[in-house]
C-alpha cells in the first residue's frame, strides 16, 4: 500500500529537522550557517506541527447517531 504524501511529508521534514539538530549540536556551524539552519529548521517544525495536526483531524471517527452522520474525536484511552 503506497504511503500517503502527508505521511511522507512528515516523515521527511522530521528526519531533515534530526539532521539539522545534530549539526548544530556539534557547534562546529558559523554563526551564519547556525541561523540558517535555524531558520530552516523552523520551517520544518511548522510542517510537521501541519501534518500532526491534519491527522489528528483524520483520526475523528464517524459515528452514527439517531440516523445522522456526527463527527466525534478520537477517544485514546
């Protein structure tokens, strides 16, 4: 079954933002490169908050209540 491209987004930007993370930890970026991986790596947590929360979204489950289509949330316990 092919994944979706959210799924694949995510995935993605989350191990870029792991990369990016371990780079600077090694303290040996420019202060110039360092904002830019900053930056960068800002824009891939906006992209994976993005994705968490469109799932989040998908994971509502449709139930049927006195014959009409509700939505409800995803109850996790």
């Amino acid at each position: 079954m092919p994944r979706k491209k959210s799924a694949t987004l995510f995935e993605d930007s989350l191990e870029e933002l792991a990369q990016l993370v371990e780079q600077m930890e090694q303290g040996e970026l420019s202060l110039e490169e360092s904002l830019k991986s900053f930056e960068k790596g800002i824009k891939l947590t906006s992209t994976c908050q993005k994705a968490l929360q469109e799932a989040e979204q998908k994971v509502q489950i449709l139930v049927e209540k006195n014959g009409q289509q509700t939505l409800e949330p995803f109850n996790h316990e």
